[in-house]
C-alpha cells in the first residue's frame, strides 16, 4: 500500500499561511502601511504589489474593514430615513407587520387540522381569525389615535437610537484595526476578528488567479 504524498507547492495551496521555507520574508512594513493609509495604502498593493501574498492578504483585510466602515453610517442613516418617511407620510404601512403576527395562529390553526383531520375544525379556525380581525382593528385605532403626534417622532427617535449602534461598530473597528497592525507585523496571516471575513473573500477573488 503506497501512500501519496503532496508536492509543496501543494501544501502551500493547502495551508496559505505558512510559508515555504525558500520563500520571500513577508513584507511587515507594506502590509502595516496598507492599515495606516487608510484606503490609500491597500489601493497602491493592489496596484502595483500583488505578487507579494502577503502584503495582498492585509490589504484585503484593511480594505474589508473600510467597507465596514462605510456601510455602517449608510446603512444607519437610510433606516432612519425611511422609518421617518413612513411615520409621515404612510403611517398605516405600521399596521402590516402587526396583521402578519396577529394571523400567524391561524395559519398554524388551519395546518394542524389539515395534518390531523380534525372535524369541526372550521370553527376554531374561525374564532382564531375572528379574535385576530378584532385586534387587527384595535392596533388600526390605537395608530390612528398616535399618528398625528407621536408617530412623526419614530424616525428621529430610531436615528438617535441607532446612532449609539454605529458608535459602538466603530469603536469595534478601531480596535480590530489595531489588531490587523499588529498581526501585519508579526507575520500573521490571521483574519481581523469579526469582519475578516470580507477581506477573507476579497483575497480569494484577487489572489486566485496569481498563485
């Protein structure tokens, strides 16, 4: 029985962060720079020093972190823009989510007596559907009652929330940014933790064909 053995070429493809014995030392100082110029640094690698793995591999990374970066605040202010859009000009577009839950028993009233065959199952079915119409038409009330004076206020009000979330993803991104400094100049070829998987994919598309 003969065992097959990999050539290391292979190994490597296997196992991208370790390096092969005769290759180039991994360029500390480029792949710090790709963090510490912001967008500027991971765009000159991609320019002109793809051929180094590593200092590719970190400029992935830096630039999966600015896409956080961006997306968080955009994402955050189009939320807010369209709750207050909502809350002003179509304030009984709230009453949608409220009649899906309220009905949702008696959808799941109706499978269980088609699964079991239950006879006079319709009445149930009824009363189930009776009781959600009933409160269906209590929320409609109760929103048109809040429309004119409070319902304005849920898009500032979500916008205020939401802006001690985007606070909070940023301070998360400086300190994964330093992180990212530091594994640069130690040689590491681990991913930022929680957004390397952006920079992970970018290096995959952009290293693939070189290697």
């Amino acid at each position: 029985m003969t065992v097959e053995s990999k050539s290391p070429a292979q190994n490597r493809a296997a196992v991208p962060n370790q390096a092969a014995p005769d290759q180039a030392a991994p360029n500390r100082i480029v792949s710090f720079l790709a963090y510490l110029l912001v967008l500027v640094g991971p765009l000159l690698v991609l320019l002109f020093g793809r051929k180094d793995k590593f200092s590719l591999y970190h400029a992935c990374q830096s630039l999966g972190l600015l896409f956080v970066a961006v997306a968080v605040p955009l994402l955050w202010f189009a939320i807010g823009w369209v709750f207050a859009f909502l809350s002003v000009q179509v304030p009984w577009l709230y009453i949608v989510p409220v009649a899906v839950l309220l009905l949702v028993p008696v959808w799941q009233r109706r499978n269980k007596a088609v699964r079991y065959a239950e006879r006079n199952s319709w009445i149930g079915i009824l009363l189930t559907l009776v009781v959600a119409a009933v409160l269906i038409y209590g929320c409609w009330l109760v929103l048109e009652f809040l429309a004119p004076f409070v319902l304005p206020l849920a898009g500032p009000l979500l916008l205020f929330a939401g802006f001690s979330v985007v606070i909070a993803a940023y301070i998360a991104l400086v300190v994964v940014w330093l992180i990212g400094m530091a594994n640069a100049l130690r040689a590491s070829w681990k991913p930022v933790p929680l957004f390397g998987g952006w920079g992970e994919r970018l290096y995959a598309r952009l290293a693939g064909p070189l290697v």
